[in-house]
C-alpha cells in the first residue's frame, strides 16, 4: 500500500462528515427529477405548457446529467472533485432559482438545463470522493449511505411534491432547494479538504473534445426519442433516425476512444476489467427493470383499482422504506463478505418481487401488493450499495470521478430505457393514444383492464430484465475490489 499523503489523512479524519455532505448532494440530484412530475399538471396550464413543452422539462434536465456526466468526471478526476462538487452546489441552486421564477416553457426548460449542470457536477463527485475518504473495510458501509440517499431523492420525490403544491405553488418545489444548496456549499467550503484532491502542481487538465461530442450525439440520440416516442410514435422517421444516429455515434466514440490521447474512459476498463464492465452492466438492467415501477405502479393503483394518491401513496412506501433502511447494512455486509454474492441475490429478489405484481389481479389485497414491493425493495438494497462499491472499488484513485460518472450515466440512460420500454408495453393494449387514453378514460373499464393487461406484460418483462442483471452479477468474476481499493488508497 502507497504512503498516505497528507491530504489523505485529512480525508480521512473527516470522512464520516464529508460522507455526510456528499449525500446531500447524491439526494438532491434525483429528488428533483422526480419531484417536478407531480407539479408538471399545475405547471402546465399556468405556463401554457404544450405536452411537448411538458416532456422537454423533463428530458432537459436528465439529458443534460447523462451527456455531461462522463466529461465532467473525467476533469474532477484531473483538476479536483472539490471544487467541482462545489460548483455543482451553486449551479444547482441558480439553476432552481430560474426555475422557480420561470413564466413560460423556454425559460423553464433553460432553467432545468442549469439544474442539470449542476447535477452532473454533484453526481460525478459524490461517490468519487466517499470513495476516496474511506478506508476498503469501510467503503461498502459508506457507500450504502450515499447510495440510500440516491434512493430516497427518487422516492420521496412525488410525495414532497404534491405536499409542497397543493400548500405553497409549484415554484415551492425549486425553492426549496435554495436554503439547502446555500448550507451546503458554505458548509462544504469551510469543511472539505482541497488539498486532498487537488492535482499535482503544474498538472494540465486534458479533455477529449472530439470523444465528448460524440458521447453527447450518442446519448442524446438515445434518450430524446425514447423520451419523445410516445408523442411520435414508434413508426415516426425522426424516433428512427435519431436511434441510428445514437448507434453511429457510438461506434464512433469507441473508435475514437481507442486512439485518442487522453479518451474519456479507458478502453482497458471495458476490455480488460470484467468486474468495472459487469457491475456497471447489472447497474443499467437493474435501473432499467426498476425505474418504471413507481410510475405504472401508481397509475395501477389509481386508474385501475380506484384508489385515492394518499392511498396509493401509503401502499407503495414498502419499497423505499425497505431500501432506506437496508442499504446501509447491505454495504456493511459487503465490506466483510464481497458484494458478489449479495449483488446476485439482490437482482434475484427484485426478479421474483416484479414476478409477483405481474401475477396480482385487477382488484388484489392491499397486503399482497405491499408484499411485493416490499421485496423488490430488499432485492434493490442487496444490490446497490455493494454493487456501486465493486465499480468504484476495481479502478484507481486517479479514475474514481470517472467511474461515479459512469455508473451514474447508466442510472440515467437505464431510467429513460425504463419508462419507454416498461411504458410503452404497459400502454401497448390502449391503443392510439396510449397514457393519453386512460387519463381521459377513467374509469372505462375496458381502458383499465386493457392497462390491466398491458401492467402485468410490463412487470413480467422487469423480472426478466432483473434476471439478466443477476447474471451480469455472477458472471463478473472473484471479488478483487479490496486489493484494487487499497492501492488505489
């Protein structure tokens, strides 16, 4: 093991206090991208939002995250994740602040372009410096922290939002940002030790220009129609075309990666390092399974069986709850087992709690529904946090923002593949029209079984893609994220 440096030790005197801050971050990120769903309706007429204009509120925000995520862990890794963490803070709170004083879509959809920036910033170095502050025998356990702060931004999203518009206005929900981002980054820059992360003096930050731009066509080839589908239709030309200018530019941005200079992620990394390739693999099934879940599950309990959105709220906190408080002990019986083993049987109780709401009837028990969201979130807690501590385990300390940076990318590309994938099979039996159709429905009862139906072909497919993700986590190989943490320290 490499002599700890004097910014080292400082890292790690502080690092229950830093794992502390960092999670702020790693919360607020998703809490927003959930958090607007709920107050798009109320915005809408407001704004005189077009339903395009709606879904670009959305996909401004997550495709800014996705395309800068990679680039931006490349250089935190370079020039300091401090700094750019702290960058991240004060963008994200401008960000909100345009937002909240937004009168119409262009300067709203600008406004969440901002937020998105910031959010890149935090994702990229959230983890990247949890990593770094933690000694190996205790990076499982801290990680399962901030990972359990990722999960709650997503979950307790929809509710504080619906909270906050129904007692304050929509704007609430971007203000509220504002005293958490101040606190955060004054905090942030009395406690976190810039020494500790800065590059050697003289170092010159090298960015893959060309390599960026074509990562950007690609994702954002990708995620606009999956995004967009919905309003264009499978069978438009732009969905289409847009797909195959992602699959060009990515097979571009592999080739360029593999002689450029400085490439944005090592080549070797997906070749040579089967356990960083694998764990990032199940990462993106795994979200891809799960992401879509609340969302169909939501309008299952509502537009379905009637239930009220108090009620359907209450219902569906199993999964959260058992996230938040599994996590962390997920992660600390990672650090004393691997997280092989506990990454597999996580994908695996995901697989069998999506198996059994695909089996619920139109009109199920309360307990039964509950039950299963319960274990799909036992299976997301045994997952996570080893799974993320494996990646950021299996890379160098000078790849850490990178690596956080990639697996956050997959978070974001396997949400958008989510929602269109298990989206559109659950609105497949609607017909033209789709969400749309239910929505003005009702209570149709032939809208509600054909949703019904459309449901159970959704879940059972979340089930065979968390089975997929089981098998990623198993055939990654032995557990050699120890060894590669403790020289990366």
């Amino acid at each position: 093991m490499d002599a700890m440096t004097e910014g080292d030790r400082e890292l790690r005197e502080r690092r229950w206090a830093l794992l502390a801050l960092t999670s702020v971050g790693a919360f607020m990120t998703p809490l927003d991208g959930s958090i607007v769903s709920v107050a798009l309706p109320r915005m809408g007429p407001l704004l005189n939002l077009s339903f395009a204009a709606s879904l670009w509120v959305q996909a401004a925000y997550l495709l800014t995250i996705a395309v800068l995520l990679i680039p931006v862990g490349r250089l935190a890794d370079q020039r300091g994740r401090v700094p750019f963490y702290l960058a991240g803070t004060v963008c994200f709170t401008l960000g909100s602040l345009m937002a909240a004083l937004s009168r119409n879509d262009v300067t709203l959809i600008l406004a969440r372009i901002v937020q998105g920036a910031g959010g890149a910033l935090l994702s990229a170095t959230s983890a990247a410096i949890v990593t770094a502050a933690f000694p190996p025998e205790e990076r499982g356990r801290a990680l399962g922290l901030n990972v359990m702060a990722v999960y709650l931004g997503l979950s307790v999203g929809p509710p504080l939002g619906g909270l906050l518009v129904d007692r304050f206005g929509w704007p609430w929900i971007f203000l509220v940002n504002l005293p958490i981002g101040a606190v955060v980054f004054l905090w942030g820059w009395r406690l976190l030790p810039r020494r500790a992360v800065h590059p050697p003096r003289g170092s010159v930050a090298r960015l893959d220009v060309a390599g960026a731009a074509l990562l950007a066509v690609a994702l954002a080839g990708l995620l606009v129609p999956l995004t967009f589908a919905a309003e264009w239709g499978w069978r438009a030309l732009r969905t289409w075309g847009l797909l195959g200018l992602a699959l060009l530019a990515m097979a571009a941005f592999i080739t360029r990666e593999r002689k450029a200079p400085a490439p944005l992620v090592d080549p070797g990394l997906l070749r040579r390092n089967r356990l960083f390739a694998a764990a990032n693999l199940a990462a993106l099934l795994n979200y891809m399974a799960l992401y879509a879940i609340a969302i169909l599950t939501a309008a299952e309990l509502q537009l379905v069986q009637g239930r009220s959105a108090r009620s359907a709220g209450w219902i569906m906190l199993g999964q959260p709850l058992m996230q938040a408080v599994l996590s962390p002990l997920a992660g600390r019986l990672s650090d004393r087992f691997g997280s092989r083993l506990l990454s597999t049987v996580g994908m695996l109780l995901t697989a069998l709690g999506m198996g059994l709401l695909a089996l619920l009837g139109r009109r199920p028990e309360v307990f039964p529904i509950v039950a299963a969201l319960a274990v799909v979130g036992v299976g997301l807690a045994a997952f996570s946090a080893p799974n993320t501590s494996a990646i950021m385990g299996s890379v160098s300390r000078d790849q850490l923002g990178m690596a956080s940076a990639f697996v956050s990318t997959m978070r974001v590309t396997g949400q958008a593949l989510s929602v269109a994938i298990l989206g559109g099979i659950a609105a497949s039996h609607l017909g033209p029209g789709g969400w749309r159709l239910l929505l003005r429905a009702g209570g149709s009862p032939e809208a509600a079984a054909a949703f019904a139906s459309g449901y159970a072909a959704a879940m059972a497919t979340g089930a065979g893609l968390a089975l997929l993700g089981a098998w990623a986590s198993l055939v990654r190989g032995p557990a050699r994220e120890r060894q590669a943490g403790t020289q990366g320290a």
